[in-house]
C-alpha cells in the first residue's frame, strides 16, 4: 500500500449531508444509503459505520460479496444486494443478506434454494422497470409473479422498487414524472394483492431534491453522501479529499525531457516535482500533459509529460515548495468535477477509478 498518498473520508461532513437529506424527506421516510462500488470508490466499511451510528434504515451494495465484506467488518444494518447471481446465493442466505429479485429466472432460482433451506419470510426486494431498461419485471408480469411469490411461505417482500433513469435532468420532467405514475400504478396493484404492506421505494439523490412528492416510504441516498446534489449546493460538505506529497525535485535546463516518450521537453530552465500516484492509483492518463493539475501549497500546477503507472511529474517552476510538501489532488465537489469534466467523465467514474493500494483514513 501506498502509505504517502491517502484518501481523507470526512466523517462529520458524511453526517451533515445525511442530515441535509433528512431535512427534505417527511419524517416517517426511510433512507436506504447505497454503499456499492466500495462506497462510490470511499471505503464501504468505513462509510457504513457511520451510516449505522447515523440510524439509516438499509444499506445497499451491487454484489453479495460487497455484502460479505460489510457483514464481517460488523455491519448489522439490512442491506440489500441490488444485482444479484445465482451461483452467490449460499453466501447471501449465508451472511443474512437481501436479494433484488428483477426476473422469472433469478426469482424461482431462490425459490428453490430458500425452500430446499427450509426458509420462512426470508426477506427479499422486488424490482420493476419503469424505463430505466436495465434490471426489473415488466408490469405485465405483476400478477403472474406476485400470484407465485404468495403460494411459498420461504419468502417475504420486504420492499418494491424501480429507478428513474433521468432525474437529475429536468429536460426529461414528463419522462421522469411518467415513471412515477407507472410506480404508483404499480404500488395500487400490489397492494391489492398481498395482504401486508411493503416498503415502496423509486427516489435516488436527484430524485430527492427534483421530485419529492414522489418519496413513498424510502429514497435511496448515494453521491449525495459525498456532497454531490443537482446545483453544488453550499448546505453540503465535501467528504472525501486526496492527497499525496513531493517525493522529489529535478532542476531541468531548457530541453530536457520528463516521463516517458519524452512526451514533455523543458521550453526554458524549470523546477519539476515528482509525486508517487500514478495511473494504477486511479490518476487517469488523460489527466497528463497539461491537461490536469494538483494544488501545491494552494496554488494549482499542471501535470506533465504521461502520468506514469506509480507517479506523475508537475511543473513547480513558479512556486515555492520542498520535498516532503503536500500535494493534493482533489478536496472539494468543484475540484472533483472540474477533473472529471477534463476527461470527459463524471465524478462518479473519477471516485471508483480510485485503486484500493491508496490508503483510506477517517478524519
């Protein structure tokens, strides 16, 4: 592990964005935090620590053995595993975690396993597709599948749910508002049918703040964990930040190379700055000549030459900096977005390319 470069996780800004959220949501709504993808490239252990010790009501992870991993580091909080495979499904019953049952195939193959297991009300989350076209039943299925899902006592709905596709977008206003009334369509049906009341759930972080009459009774809250709402608003903080330091300075002469090809040539005499994170680290190499740039001693310099797989080298020439001075790459939403927009990507992809060799630490 990479010992001098670290990524800071703001525990007091995590809770006072959960608390940002809250203040929008009616007080009986739950809140299920989506911690997959190691927690949007965080630490999901870390993360969901303090989700737990801030009462959230559910966890969420793509994949049971992310589930795996929370439920050995002591996480006691239901989670969800939102895509499911069959070949995981000794381990999810194994951990105590809860599938997302989105087709005919994946919902008789738990079937069978939870009666082989002799399960009871062993809770399970069913998803629809209201026009996201990713994973969910089609409504024409509804009844087919809840007239079979009531026949077996080894299971229990514990929630329905499905995901809009655009709602952090407002130009997709009657798209978005078309998939809220399919849910709702679907909710009447439902509950026509069994004879207890799930949890309904459809709002994610955009959905939050763009759509709120459409809560039902818990959203799914992800990058607005970090911060990250529709406007960069100032009631969030910033949680994670990434920093590094200058493991070495070369005074160059007009003409001397940096990195690799020789991809950046000194155009006069110049002060160059090694730092150890490099593309293995999750430093894209688009972010290399002149394109990207770190803050050293708050003043931004770019990168040159090609970001190597372990380092990346700046142009220090007009600042004042020594050996052993921290670098930092990123630590605010606005930094995090103007990276991203420089690869043509979005915070999302820049968070998760993160490498788990950089340390995380709690601040």
């Amino acid at each position: 592990m990479n010992n001098a470069t670290v990524l800071e996780i703001n525990a007091d800004a995590i809770k006072h964005n959960v608390t940002h959220f809250k203040s929008k949501l009616h007080p009986n709504t739950k809140i299920l935090a989506v911690v997959k993808a190691f927690a949007y490239g965080s630490d999901a252990c870390i993360l969901s620590k303090i989700l737990q010790d801030e009462n959230v009501d559910y966890l969420a992870v793509a994949y049971t053995d992310e589930g795996v991993s929370l439920r050995n580091a002591g996480i006691d909080l239901p989670i969800l595993v939102l895509h499911p495979q069959i070949i995981n499904f000794n381990a999810l019953i194994a951990h105590n975690l809860e599938p997302n049952i989105y087709s005919k195939n994946i919902l008789n193959a738990f079937l069978k396993i939870s009666k082989s297991k002799n399960l009871t009300d062993y809770p399970i989350h069913i998803k629809f597709n209201t026009g996201l076209n990713r994973l969910g039943f089609n409504v024409q299925n509804l009844r087919e599948i809840f007239t079979l899902i009531t026949k077996e006592n080894s299971i229990h709905i514990t929630s329905v749910f499905s995901h809009l596709a655009a709602s952090e977008d407002l130009n997709e206003n009657l798209f978005t508002k078309n998939q809220i009334a399919s849910f709702r369509n679907i909710k009447i049906q439902i509950e026509e049918i069994l004879n207890y009341k799930p949890i309904f759930h459809l709002l994610n972080t955009s959905g939050i703040l763009n759509y709120p009459q459409a809560q039902f009774d818990m959203v799914r809250l992800g990058i607005g964990l970090f911060g990250f709402d529709n406007a960069f608003s100032k009631n969030l903080k910033n949680v994670l930040t990434l920093k590094s330091i200058i493991s070495q300075i070369h005074t160059l002469k007009k003409g001397d190379s940096v990195g690799y090809n020789r991809a950046f040539v000194c155009s006069k005499n110049s002060k160059i700055a090694t730092i150890p994170i490099g593309h293995a680290d999750g430093i894209s190499r688009k972010l290399g000549n002149g394109i990207g740039s770190v803050l050293i001693n708050k003043q931004k310099v770019p990168i040159i030459g090609n970001v190597c797989m372990d380092m990346l080298m700046v142009d220090i020439s007009n600042i004042d900096c020594n050996e052993g001075d921290m670098v930092i790459l990123f630590d605010s939403q606005k930094r995090i977005e103007e990276i991203s927009q420089k690869i043509n990507t979005i915070p999302y992809e820049l968070l998760t390319m993160i490498s788990q060799r950089v340390k995380r630490i709690k601040v």
